[in-house]
C-alpha cells in the first residue's frame, strides 16, 4: 500500500512540476496579439468560403478572396462593419443554429467564429504585408529582373507563332526567334501548359496559383482576346490538350482530377477522380473517345469521355528512386499508341487499348522504351506524322533534350548546350525545328536535321534589378 | 482510514518538498563585474553576425550568465544590432559594442573585416532555415512519404534531394524568380496560402529574407560542404540553483576554415528535461540537482553539452577519499566537481560476496567466507590476491562463456545444438586461455570452414544477410546501434544510410554451404554479392563509416578481412571503449555510457575521462580482459558500501556508492544451491551442471525464465531482464526450486543436524553460507532464540528461508 501511495505522489509530483514549467515558459496569451486578416481570417474565408465566393462563381454575388471584396459584400449588402461584430453580415452567416453558411460543410468551429468576431471588433483592419499582394494586371504587365523558369512552349498550327510561358502571362515570339508577338496576361501566376487548337483560332492556357487557384484560359488566337477564365480548384492545373477535333479540351490538376471542357460553352463534361495523385498531363485517343491521364501516382489511366468511366491501367509501373511517377504523355498522331515519360526517365512507347488479358502486375502494353535520359522526363512531343518525338529532362542541377526516331527507338540527336532542368519542348508542325526551354529561361531553336543550335532567345525583356541588400 | 491518513500525509510531503524546491531558486545575486564571450569579435564577412554572451561575477568570483538581460548597443555605422543582439558587419572597420548590465558595462572591440554583398549560398544559408523551422522534421515534409506532396529528407541529410524537391519538382512550382515573394516556399510558411504546417515565420525574418534572396538570386545549387564540427560555449555549464539560466552559443566550423555563429540556427533538445530545459533558443534553465546532456545539431553535425545543475550544497566539504588506483582519481574528481561524498569502502565480507558473483557468477561458500575472513593480511591485500584467484578459478570460464555465449546469440535455433555446444566449446577455451580481446572478435569475423571443426565459423550462421550481421557486429563490437539508418540518417546521429549499406557490404562475400544438417561451411564467395542502398537503388560498395588513424585497406584482403583489420585496430575509437564500458558496468551496475550498447552522441559518458583512462589502460595491456577485470574490482569505488550518506545519495550515476543489483537468473539459481548446499544440478541437464553452463536458452527451466535470462534472439544487452515482479516474489516464498534445495537431505541443515550443532553455531554456519558474513548480535540471540524454540531442523530451515528471501541475499550489493 505504501508504495502505491508513495507512486501516486510522484505522479503528483511530476504533474505538478511540469504545470509549473509550463506556467513559468509560456509566451503571453495570444489574446494579446490584435487578431490578424492576413494571416488568420484570410487563410479560413481561402478554405471555407472562396469555393463559392470567388470571381470564376460568385454565389450571392459575393467574392471572399480579398479584403476588398469582402467589405464590398454581396447581395446581402456590405460584408462586415468594422468594429461591430454583431451588425456584421458575415456574423450573421455563419453563427446560427445550423448556421447558414458555409452551405452543404461542416459549420466553421466556435474559435474560427471567435477569432473573426474579435478581428472586426478590433476595428478589421488588413494587415497584409506589401509582398503577398499581386498588383499584376494587363495594365501592369510584368516587369523582370531574372528570366522566369520557362514551364510551357506551344507551337502554331500554321508554324508562325512560337508560345512560351512568363510569369503572370503568355508571350508569343515569332517562330523563329525573330521578336515577340504579343503578351497575354492573366490571373495566373504560374502557366503549366500552352495549347493551340489544332483549327487553330484557341491558345488554350492551364495554371493558376499554386495553393490558391487553378485556371483554364481560352484566349482568341486572331485577337488575343481572353475569352474564357475559368477558375477550377484551389490549385494549379496542368497538361491541358485539345482534341483533334478542337471541340474540347482536357487537362489535369493539383486536386487529383483530370476534366475536359466543352470548348463552345465552357462546360466540364467530364471529372475523372481515379487518380490519387496530381495528374500532370492528358491526351485524346485518336478517336476522340477516350482520354488517357499520366499522374504522379505513377500510373496511365485510361476513361472513356462519354460514360466517364475508368477503363484501364495502362501502366503503372515507373521504377526509379526519384519521385515524381509519369509526368509526360501524349498520343501518336497516326496510331492509337501513346508516348510517356516520368520519373524513370525512360521515354515509352505503349499501346492505348489492351490486346491481352489483364493480370496484376503485368506491363503488356508497352510496346518499346527508348534510351534512358538523366532525371525526370518533364515534356515530349512528337512531330506531325508521328515518326520522331522530341524530349526533355531534369536532373535537379542539369538536363538534357533529345530526339528520336519513333520505330527504330533511334537517338537521332542529343541537343547541345542545355546547362539545367528543361521543362518544356515542342516539336514544329512543319518538322523542320524544335524548341526547348526550362529553368535557365532561354528558349533554343534546333535544326531537326542536324540537331543543331539555330538560335536562342530570351522570352522576356529583362529590366536590370536594384541591387539586391545583402 | 489509514490509507486516507497516508495519503494526505504524502501530499503534505509534496507540498512541503515544493515549497522547498521554490526557496531553492536563485536569489538575485550581486554583479561587481561583467564580461562578454567572446571578448572581442571579428566579422569576416557580410553576413557573418554573432552574438555575445554576457557574463556577471559576484563577488566571490562565481559567476552567471547576463545574456538575457543586457542591453547591446553600437558605437559607428560600421555594425548594426539586430533584434536578436546579434552584431552584424555594415562598413569595414573597427568598432566597439557597449554592453550593458545589472549597471555595468563592457565595451567589446569589433573588426569588420569585409562587406563585399555575397550571394545567398543555398547550403550554408538557405538550407539551415528549413531545419530551424522543422520544415524537414519527421512529422512534417520530412517523413517517409513527405506530406502533401512535398518531401524533404529527413532533417535535411541529402542536400540534392532537398533541391530537387525544392526547385526541380512540378517545374518550379515551389519557387518564383521574378517575384520571390509569390514563391510557394514563402506563402506557406508565412500562410500567405494555406499551410496545414501553420505560420513558421513572417516577411520580416531572416529566414524570409535569406529565401527570397536565394529565390531572387535565380536558386542556385552548391556543393558547399556543410560544417565538420560544432564548437559549444561553454562547454560543460554548472548552474547552482533551480531557475538559474545559462545561453548557450554555438560556433559551427567548416573544412575551408570559416566559422559561423549558429546559435540562432541550431536545434537544442535536453536529454533529461527533469534536470534542465533548453529553449529553441539555446538557453538552458536549471530544474533539479542532477546531470543532462543537451544535444546540439546542425546541419548534419552534432554536439554536445554536460549540464550540471548542483542544487542547495550548502555546508559540503569535500574530503578526500582513498585511491587505489586511476579510476579512483576519475572518479573522485566527478564528485568533488558535483559536491558529493563516496561512500566509504565495504566490509571484507561485502567485498567476498559482490567480488565473488561478479566475477565467477556465484557466491562464496560457507568455506570461502571463513578462510577469507580469518586470513590475517591486511584488507587491501587480501582482497586483490582474491581477485586473482577468482580470476584463475574455472567458475570465471563458465560465468563469462554465459555473458558471451548470450552477446554473440548462441542459439540452437540459428547453430542447432551441435552448433552451441561447439560455439560454447569455443568460448570457454577463448575465455580459459585469456585470449586478448582484439584477436577473440578477429578470429570470429575472419572465420572460415566447417562450423564442427572451427567453431567460430558458427557466428556467420547466427546473423545471415549482410545487413543483419552488420547490426550484429555494430551493436556487440562497436556499441552502436545502427539499425535507424537502414531507412533514413540516423536522428541523433551521424550514421547515415549510405553508410549503413556500405558497411554491410563488407559481409557480402560470406558464403554458406549446408554439411549434413548440422553444421555448415563457411567461405569466401569469388563473387561477392552486391549489397544494395535502400534509399536510391544502386549497389553501396564496402566503405567504413568513420576514418581509423593508421589503418589502410589492403586491396589483396577480402572484404570482411579489411573490416576485421579495421574493427579491431586499436586506434577504432569504439571497439576498445564500447567493451571497457559494457565490462564496467557488469560490475558496477551501470555503464559510464548507458545503455552500453547504444554509445551516441546524444547519449554522452558520465565520466569520459575515466571511460578514456580505462580504454587506454586495456589497449596498453594487450585487450587483456583480466586485466580489466582486475584494474576495476581493485578499485576503491568498485569496493565503496551500498549505503549512501548525505552528500551522495541522490546520486545514481556517479560510482559514489555501490548499487545493488537482483542477482541473474542463472546466478540466482546457482546462488540457492550453493547457500542451501543442495547439490548442483539443474532439471533436463546432466548432473552438476550449473544453470550458468547451460548451452543456451532451449533446456526448458522455468526459474530461469522467470528471472529474466537471455532468449538470445537480438545482440541488445537489453534482452536479459533485471525487473523485479510479484510473480518471482511468489515463487521465491512458495516455490519449490528453494523449498526443494532448504529441505534436500544433502543439504546444509540436514547436514548441521546430523552434526548436532549448537543452535548458535547452527545460526552462524547459516548466515555464513547464504549471506557469506557473521551475524551480528542481535541477529545471532535472535536467530538462536528461534532455532531453540523450533529445533535445528525446523528452525534452521524456516532462518534458511528468510534469509534466501531477504534483499541481502536477492541482490549483489
């Protein structure tokens, strides 16, 4: 019995002491901190409110992306008052008994509702820091100081027009280096992909802002007109493709989905939720009837657009010790054959529809690999009748972009003078030239017949930098 | 009512004992002067700022540290003082800095050497940041899977892979050059976006500034090599009183030369936080009297502060203790530094009985002890020439063949039961001839042919992939433990995983070729097989974790012939260590560094300086293990009385008194015969067998189990157990292993009635045979008065049992 007795008073002993250091350590309560929009109201109104309330869908008329937007308000008048909590129309929506919003989720919790009450009785000021604000518009184009990191190059349909991606914006060069075209600036931060139409009257954009958004721009290729900013998600997409038809177009996102979009009207048709990774890059079959998905699950799906049903695994074998699984796909002009690469870094030519019984495991699909470039294979095209394919890949401080001869697996030509990550390339529709490009920023231009250097630019004007403080 | 009685009675204690602890904290002492550490500052570069620490001394030269207090100001535009109080370089120069505090001041001369802009070095100044702000930690981006899709390596060991996750993943999603301050690095540690890791630190930090430069700077890569060593100030910090606070300041060192003051950037973690804490930003704050180590890390490399907190010792006087040899120097500098008292040494019967078990596993007869008692010569000489001749005796053979027949995993399950007898076979021979240690780990790591006809060959059939036998070896010979690196860079650590797949490597070539279904034959394969590094995929050739001064390969050797060569040179900073530590602390209960056989950084010797004297006096004898036996059980401490006095008994780590420990299973077992004079023997065994000459754990003996003896599945020291459980109390009063042994008709009271002892001399031949000493008086009328009562038989017997039943005979101490 004593001994029992004298455990439980070290038990007390212990707790005790530990609540006296805990007292004796602890940062002044937080109250004391006046509560901060930037930093916690702004990040709940991102994750509970703005899927409904954001400029792509303004449900009530109402946008909660901004504080500006937020004390503007909606139909049910201004947002909040500041410094009356209980007047506030935001209080108003979201206490109650099931409250009104956020509509079909969970209520926010009784410290999110307090930590907002507190922020507008404190007076609702916006706290946030000069540096996170985006003051980029097509009226304030970017201006740089660094190259940015090339992630995207699309070539005309016509041959004339060379697409890059910028920070914030497309720039369209001539096709030969000559001169830029001209800049299409949007919303999004970041350009994951750059798509003509095969009728060529679409320059289809994906991106976004990564933690923030997704965007679908549909920009008129004659007038440089957006017509279409559709934002998706609540993070960038990628791998966008038109169909051979230009009728749709399908990309993949950070959320996992991959969806194709009714070019007319805007519309998804279809959401594909089998992936359990981002899905980096989609392609149609050459009937149109099916699209195919590469994924950083490491796997190929294969669904049928019209039923949105998941079909097939095409592969899902990428050995490699790097992350990153299958980055890079698209379909053969002329077959229904498609080419992959990812992680492994080995370019793949396989069969879209399965000729064999499907067994765990197996890897019948494939139908030929191709020399093994160093790093990750981020991009690949083929040229216009299918019988090579450009490609390229980052290996973290260096790459390298290739060419090959699609039947006999032939390395025709290793492109010379890549010196980092190439994360994008695009094969000329008249054959005669491909463009690389990453995260050096230069764009080359190589002679498909010698392999050679033809010329290499600079996507962006480059204003000197104020030297930077140490 | 009387447990409610208690009860309160303790929370009185309790509340008492806090009051006291509360009296305990430092009053505000009298500053007469204050310096700084460093006493002056040299900045070489532009961003190369450091911190002072500000040091008070009262006026009897003790001293404590001001750092947190004082107030740091600048002279000239040359320097500027950050929020942190850290002097940062502005314009080449000479400055000063004033210091003050507690109403002095201090001016602290300051050279700018340099303050060309550099840009932002993405090893040196970009990476330490992810650390700090546990973006890398295991339960953020730097777990298995990473989180959210984003993965760094753990801790950040692998700089490239850090970079590709940074920079090369989703094409630069990470990162923006032309405005660094929409870089997803940045919004999400700001929660600029939403970071499910929280708010890590705002645009106004270092950390923000030294990204977004990088960023702007276009993400370079290096190949800047990280730090080689921390140096730590101060070093070993002895703080006096609960509350009292000491900063610490870490200066990394790098292979071109250059240091950097990384207070800021290092990670701090108090090994035990009952005796001191450590904030994130290195201060350390006394909680008890007692001894921690802090743990320092950054970028890759560790370092390590021994914390001393002293506690009230007012009124301790050192007084200095006999010595009989250098141990007893080590350690009685430790106590005199800690303000304790040794204890003072043990009885001759004390020392019989410990001295007796430790080094033979069994105590002494009846016979033993009165020879011992009554030889004439003077304490210290008998007691040395009975170290000598336990040493000599073949009880030592049996007693040390059990402890290594356990460590190298002798178990029929891997050798079948030839294999033991064979290996154990092998054991005794090595142990009778003394075989030097060195050549005893040479000879089983080189060893070669059929496992019948040398048995050492049997240690390649216990452990069979490379890997495995590596942790094996590591764990035995080394006393480190290298299993975490499999998966990742060991936490606490330097072993990374690479080296953890180069050094299993060098078992690659051990083949193994069935004989019959016992035994096996061991050889070289001509083509070694490719061990391969779990973390990239690629094979790992043979290479040695950590450099060993004068050893060189020799490429004409076979693999595991460089590694033997190499393990046992004497110059292997671990090999001679880790076996002194693991033998000292089977004879004095716990190692210098404990556990034994998990020698790391993060887990520092209690008394290097005794664990290195005792190293280099076992090299200098050849690896002599009697030596090292004698040297330890010669000592004073070895030979200090369990009983504490006031000055040493909170004291558990020290070696100021001695520890008791439960006797073994198998020496409990043997114990009981020998006390009882029942005849050895143990069930399923032949007859005089010993339970500590068993082969291995498969003769099925309950007892034995119960107490905790070795399963020898796993190399850890951890695996016999010293736990004391009702379930071994109940045996011992009910069971019939004593019951049997008291009452066997050969035994000692059998054998006291068939002389027809007086009661008197019945009590004293009992008390000689199981506690192996006299009683006292009282314990002698007491005794006598209940054999009288109850006869020799009944009564010496019930004495027998009571006393088999006490602690002094339970445990060695």
């Amino acid at each position: 019995m004593l001994r029992w007795l004298t455990i439980l008073g070290i038990y007390m002993a212990l707790g005790n002491g530990l609540g006296l250091r805990l007292c004796a350590d602890e940062t002044p309560a937080e109250d004391a901190k006046p509560a901060s929009f930037y930093r916690e109201v702004r990040p709940i109104l991102q994750r509970q409110c703005s899927g409904c309330h954001q400029p792509a869908k303004a449900g009530g008329h109402l946008v909660l992306t901004s504080f500006e937007e937020l004390l503007k308000g909606g139909e049910a008048g201004a947002g909040l008052t500041a410094g009356k909590a209980d007047d506030s129309v935001i209080m108003q929506y979201i206490v109650g008994d099931p409250p009104e919003m956020p509509r079909g989720a969970d209520p926010l919790k009784p410290e999110q509702i307090e930590l907002i009450r507190r922020w507008i009785n404190e007076g609702a000021k916006d706290d946030t820091p000069a540096s996170a604000r985006d003051t980029i518009s097509a009226e304030h184009p970017p201006v740089y100081a660094t190259p940015p990191v090339v992630t995207a190059l699309a070539y005309s349909p016509d041959s004339q027009v060379l697409a890059v991606s910028g920070h914030h914006e497309v720039l369209l060069h001539q096709a030969d280096g000559t001169g830029q075209l001209a800049r299409l600036v949007g919303r999004s931060v970041k350009i994951n992909s750059i798509d003509f139409s095969p009728d060529g009257k679409w320059i289809a954009v994906t991106g976004g802002a990564p933690a923030v958004f997704g965007e679908v721009q549909l920009w008129d290729a004659a007038t440089h007109e957006l017509k279409v900013s559709q934002q998706i998600s609540f993070d960038t997409l990628f791998g966008g493709s038109f169909s051979d038809d230009s009728q749709q177009f399908a990309f993949g996102g950070f959320d996992n989905k991959a969806r194709v979009m009714d070019v007319a009207t805007g519309n998804i048709i279809m959401t594909l939720d089998a992936h359990s990774d981002l899905v980096f890059d989609t392609t149609f079959s050459l009937k149109l009837d099916h699209l195919i998905t590469v994924s950083r699950d490491m796997a190929m799906k294969l669904t049928e657009i019209k039923s949105a049903q998941f079909i097939d695994n095409i592969t899902s074998i990428t050995p490699g010790a790097l992350k990153g699984g299958l980055m890079a796909v698209q379909r053969h002009p002329k077959e229904e054959q498609v080419l992959v690469g990812g992680a492994d870094g080995e370019p793949k030519l396989y069969k879209i529809f399965r000729t064999e019984a499907r067994k765990i495991g197996d890897d019948f699909n494939r139908i030929r690999g191709y020399a093994v470039l160093p790093g990750r294979i981020v991009s690949l095209q083929f040229n216009a009748d299918g019988s090579k394919f450009v490609v390229g890949s980052s290996n973290a401080t260096s790459g390298a972009a290739r060419i090959y001869s699609t039947d006999d697996a032939k390395l025709l030509y290793e492109l010379p003078g890549h010196t980092a990550g190439v994360f994008a390339v695009a094969f000329r529709p008249d054959g005669k030239q491909v463009a690389t490009a990453g995260f050096d920023g230069k764009v080359r231009l190589f002679d498909v017949e010698t392999g050679q250097l033809v010329t290499e630019f600079l996507p962006v004007d480059i204003t000197p930098a104020v030297a930077a403080t140490p | 009512m009387l447990s409610l009685t208690r009860l309160s009675h303790c929370v009185l204690a309790f509340c008492c004992s806090m009051t006291m602890l509360l009296a305990e904290e430092a009053a505000s002492p009298q500053i007469v002067s204050i310096q700084t550490w460093p006493e002056k500052l040299v900045l070489h570069d532009v961003r190369d700022a450091r911190g002072l620490l500000v040091i008070g001394r009262d006026a009897a030269g003790k001293t404590y540290d001001l750092t947190a207090d004082a107030v740091v100001s600048a002279t000239t535009p040359h320097i500027e003082i950050d929020a942190e109080r850290f002097v940062n370089p502005r314009e080449v120069g000479s400055s000063e800095v004033i210091v003050t505090a507690k109403g002095h001041e201090q001016r602290v001369p300051v050279v700018v050497e340099n303050v060309e802009p550099r840009s932002i070095d993405y090893v040196r100044d970009f990476l330490p940041h992810l650390s700090k702000h546990g973006c890398n930690q295991g339960t953020c981006h730097g777990a298995q899977q990473g989180r959210k899709g984003f993965k760094l390596s753990l801790r950040g060991y692998d700089p490239l892979y850090d970079y590709r996750a940074l920079v090369d993943d989703v094409s630069g999603r990470r990162f923006n050059r032309t405005e660094p301050a929409q870089s997803l690095m940045l919004l999400k540690p700001t929660q600029g976006v939403p970071h499910e890791g929280g708010f890590l630190f705002d645009e106004q930090s270092r950390a923000y500034r030294d990204i977004a430069q990088w960023i702007a700077e276009g993400c370079q890569f290096s190949e800047t090599t990280r730090p080689v060593r921390l140096e730590l100030f101060p070093s070993a910090p002895t703080l006096d009183r609960r509350g009292e606070r000491q900063q610490v300041q870490v200066i990394a060192h790098y292979d071109d030369g250059q240091s950097r003051d990384v207070t800021r950037d290092a990670m701090f973690e108090a090994s035990n936080f009952e005796v001191a804490t450590v904030t994130k930003g290195g201060q350390i704050q006394a909680v008890r009297r007692g001894e921690t180590a802090v743990l320092v890390r950054y970028e890759g490399v560790y370092g390590n502060l021994n914390v001393t907190v002293l506690g009230n010792r007012e009124g301790f006087v050192w007084q200095p203790a006999p010595e009989f040899n250098f141990i007893d120097q080590k350690v009685n500098q430790k106590l005199e530094r800690l303000k304790a008292l040794p204890s003072a040494v043990c009885t001759d019967a004390e020392f019989l009985r410990r001295v007796t078990l430790d080094l033979t596993g069994l105590p002494a007869s009846a016979d033993q002890t009165r020879a011992f008692l009554d030889d004439s010569r003077d304490s210290r000489s008998k007691r040395e020439a009975l170290i000598d001749d336990l040493l000599n005796s073949p009880e030592y053979v049996d007693h040390w063949t059990l402890k290594w027949s356990d460590l190298l995993l002798s178990n029929r399950k891997f050798i079948k039961e030839q294999g033991v007898w064979g290996f154990r076979n092998w054991i005794r021979q090595s142990l009778a001839e003394n075989k030097p240690y060195d050549q005893f780990a040479f000879e089983l790591m080189t060893a070669s042919g059929n496992s019948l006809e040398n048995p050492a060959a049997n240690y390649y059939r216990i452990a069979r992939e490379p890997r495995e036998v590596m942790e094996n070896m590591t764990q035995v010979f080394l006393g480190t433990r290298f299993v975490c690196a499999q998966c990742h860079d060991h936490p606490f650590e330097k072993w990374t995983q690479t080296q953890y797949f180069e050094l299993s490597a060098y078992f690659g070539g051990v083949g193994r070729k069935a004989q019959g279904t016992e035994a096996e034959v061991i050889y070289d394969l001509r083509n070694p097989q490719t061990v391969m590094h779990g973390g990239t995929g690629q094979p790992a050739p043979p290479k040695f974790p950590f450099t060993v001064t004068g050893y060189e390969a020799s490429g004409s050797d076979v693999p595991r012939l460089q590694l033997a060569k190499w393990l046992v040179s004497a110059e292997n900073p671990y090999f001679a260590k880790s076996l002194v530590n693991r033998y000292w602390s089977y004879l004095l209960g716990r190692g210098i560094i404990d556990p034994v056989d998990d020698i790391r950084l993060s887990n520092p010797a209690s008394n290097p300086e005794l664990l290195d004297a005792l190293t280099a006096d076992f090299i200098a004898h050849d690896f002599d293990l009697k030596h090292l036996l004698r040297t330890i059980a010669a000592s004073q401490t070895y030979q200090r009385s369990f009983i504490t006095n006031e000055w040493n008994k909170d004291d558990d780590v020290n070696y100021s008194h001695a520890s008791p420990r439960r006797l073994q299973a198998e020496q409990l077992y043997d114990a009981i015969m020998v006390a009882t004079g029942a005849p050895m023997g143990v069930p399923g065994a032949p007859t005089g067998f010993r339970a500590s000459q068993l082969p291995d754990a498969a003769v099925n003996v309950p007892f034995l189990d119960m107490f905790g003896r070795a399963p020898r599945e796993s190399p850890c020291e951890c695996e016999r157990s010293s736990e004391v459980s009702l379930a071994q109390t109940l045996t011992l009063i009910n069971g019939p292993t004593i019951s049997d042994a008291i009452a066997h008709p050969q035994g000692l009271v059998q054998k006291l009635v068939t002389q027809n002892v007086t009661p008197k001399e019945a009590v004293a031949e009992i008390y000689l045979s199981v506690l192996n000493g006299l009683p006292d008086d009282t314990e002698s009328n007491q005794g006598t008065a209940y054999v009288t009562e109850h006869g020799l038989l009944v009564g010496g017997q019930d004495l027998m049992w009571a006393l088999i039943n006490s602690p002094a005979f339970l445990f060695n101490r």
